[in-house]
C-alpha cells in the first residue's frame, strides 16, 4: 500500500527555509581504509537552466533521498535499515556515484553525518557493502 | 485583471510550467542514474504496479505530460487538466512524495484551482489565491520565529548549502558582512509577511509583485530552484484578479 505521505504535495506546507537544522550528507569509504570522502552534489551553472534545470533538480532530489533515509533511520529503533525503501534507493545512489571513482575494491562502506554550521555528528554507518551486490 | 484574462494567463502560464517540467521529466528518463536510483525495483515495495511506475511509464508519463500541457495552451478542457493532475501525481508517487517540494505544492494548487474553475471561475481563482498569498505569509511568519533567520545567519548557512560553488562564496562573503546579512534576512521576512498589506492596500499589488519576480529570480539564481519561478507566477494573475475585484 502506498504510504500516505507519498501523497503529501497536495498538503501544501509553506515553509521554506525556516530554520538552520541539520542537513544531512553521505560519505564513502574503501574497505580497508580509514579516509571518508563525501559525495558532493554541486553543479556547475549553465545557460537556461531558468528554463530546464534537469541535472541541478536531479541532485536535489538524490539530497531528498539522503535525508529521507536520515530522517527514517533517527525516527526507528531496533529495525532493519536494509528493509527501507531509502535504503535500497540510498545504496543505489551510492553506487551511481561511485562510478566516477576508481576504487581499489568493490568493498565499501558509508556513513550519514548531519551537519550544521561547523559541527558534524554521524548518525548512521552503514555495514561494508559489495557495490556488485548493490 | 478581468476574469477571463486572469484565468486564461494562469492556464498558459502553467500549460508553460508544466511543458518544461514534462520536458525536464523526459531528459532526466534518458539519464541512466535516475533510472537506476529510482528504478520499479528499488520502489516496487510501496508501488506495486509496475504499470504505472514501471522505467518505461515515467517516460511515456513524461511525455504525456508534454504533450497535455502543450494541448492546454491553446484551449482549456477539464480532462486535461485531469489528466495533468492524475500524471503529476504519478510523478510525485515516484519520487516518494514530492520531487521538487514546494514548487510540486503549488502546481497542484493551480491545478486544483483550474478544476475548480470549470465550475466557478472565481472561486477557482480565489483558491489559487489565497493559497498564493498565505505560502508567502506563511513563509515569512516561520522565518520570524527562528533566531538564525532574525540575526542574518541563515541566509549566509543556506547560500553555502547550494548546488552552486558561487552560492558557497556569497554565503562565505554575508559572513563576513554580517550586516548585510542581517538585511537582507529582514528584508526577506518583511516582504513575504508584508504581502499581508494588499489585502487593506490593493493597489500596490503590481508594486508587491515586481518584489515578488525579484525574489523568486534570485532564489532561483542562489539555489538552482527554477520551477519555484514559474510555479509561483502562475498563480500571481489570479492573485492579480482577487485584490482587484473583491477588495
């Protein structure tokens, strides 16, 4: 059954940048490595993107998807990450991402770190993940 | 603005919108990783039919979208705007709710304005409006009660979210100018409560929405957010017809 709040644009919410809360991001790294690299979403800027901003829209719904599964992970205890919609649609996006990086291995892991203004907490690692498996 | 010119302008303006969103929708199924991120298979959990969030429907749903949206330019028919609704909110399943926020939000006021208005063409209107006029209003009020936003800090926190490396650096620079920080964040919150104003002073309705293009412009110019634009000016001719006509 569809979730009810899949259906939450036709309840207008008007607020917008209210607050300075946490937003969230997603980091990387190799198995067997202590270095955690983020996964940045920046664009570049380009001419008619007043019109069609295909790829910069794209990256702000990949962010949804990032603090969807944030905000799932915070709200449950004692569950099943892997269970989650945002997970499956989080793993996938991570390794979309990856293909861009030449890895060592297919081994990899990734935390969630909610951030605001300087601090940074993680709120989530994941287990190591086969990005072949993903 | 009479009622006609302000119902036909609102329809064009979103058959616009939704063309280059139907558009936008039709690139991004070309693109190999958003169709492996919000693939059938990844959402099949809560959207179990393949039929209608299947790979291949979000690019006829796209495509469908286009085309309506085009159709609706040149006359409108309630079952377009049927359709529209019923194919936007296809989309929005897709993304799990909204894929673009806000802007998602007020499409689906306009739309449900012009279904509306295929009975009464005023209330259609006046739905749109008043929606239009408390989004602004609304924002503002939440604005008011945050610190960060009261200070000049949010501004500047935001900017430095951005997509857009530009963006990071004015965030960079309002912080190091607090003041104009702090002035800018004031300004945005009085213009957005002090769309309140029209209702006893009408008449600088045009006034208030030149602020209004000048705002969504540059929110679209820190932030990438193209379709808050035309989302939002589709919904000012009926804002236009309201404060002329019951006011």
């Amino acid at each position: 059954m569809i979730p009810f709040n899949y259906f939450r644009a036709l309840f207008p919410r008007w607020s917008f940048y209210d607050q300075v809360a946490y937003h969230f991001e997603l980091e990387f790294k190799v198995f067997g490595s202590a270095d955690w690299h983020p996964i940045s979403f920046t664009q570049p800027r380009s001419l008619f993107t007043l019109f069609l901003n295909s790829n910069c829209n794209l990256a702000m719904a990949s962010i949804n998807i990032i603090e969807h599964f944030a905000t799932e992970v915070q709200s449950q205890t004692d569950f099943d990450a892997h269970q989650l919609t945002s997970f499956k649609l989080l793993t996938s996006l991570l390794k979309a991402k990856l293909t861009d990086f030449e890895l060592p291995t297919n081994s990899v892991q990734f935390k969630i770190v909610a951030a605001q203004c300087e601090k940074k907490e993680t709120i989530y690692f994941s287990n190591v993940l086969n990005l072949d498996e993903l | 603005m009479t009622l006609e010119a302000s119902l036909n302008l609102t329809t064009q303006l979103l058959s616009l919108a939704l063309a280059m969103q139907g558009l936008e929708y039709f690139l991004l199924s070309q693109n190999s990783y958003l169709m492996r991120v919000w693939s059938f298979k990844n959402l099949k959990k809560e959207l179990q039919s393949s039929f209608l969030f299947s790979d291949l429907s979000f690019k006829i749903i796209s495509l469908l979208l286009f085309a309506a949206s085009v159709l609706l330019f040149f006359k409108f028919q309630l079952w377009i705007v049927l359709l529209m609704f019923f194919l936007n909110l296809l989309i929005c399943l897709r993304f799990r709710g909204t894929f673009n926020g806000g802007s998602d939000m007020m499409i689906f006021v306009l739309l449900i304005g012009l279904l509306v208005s295929n009975w009464s063409q005023q209330a259609g209107l006046l739905y749109i409006c008043i929606h239009t006029m408390f989004s602004y209003f609304k924002a503002g009020l939440s604005k008011m009660k945050s610190n960060d936003w009261l200070n000049g800090l949010a501004i500047s926190q935001f900017a430095k979210r951005s997509l857009y490396i530009d963006s990071h650096k004015f965030g960079d620079w309002l912080n190091q100018n607090p003041a104009v920080a702090k002035i800018l964040s004031i300004s945005t919150i009085a213009f957005e409560v002090g769309i309140i104003l029209l209702l006893f002073f009408p008449k600088f309705v045009g006034l208030y929405f030149l602020l209004a293009l000048f705002f969504h412009i540059s929110v679209f110019r820190i932030f990438g957010l193209n379709r808050f634009f035309w989302a939002w000016l589709c919904a000012w001719p009926s804002v236009f017809y309201c404060l002329g006509s019951f006011l």
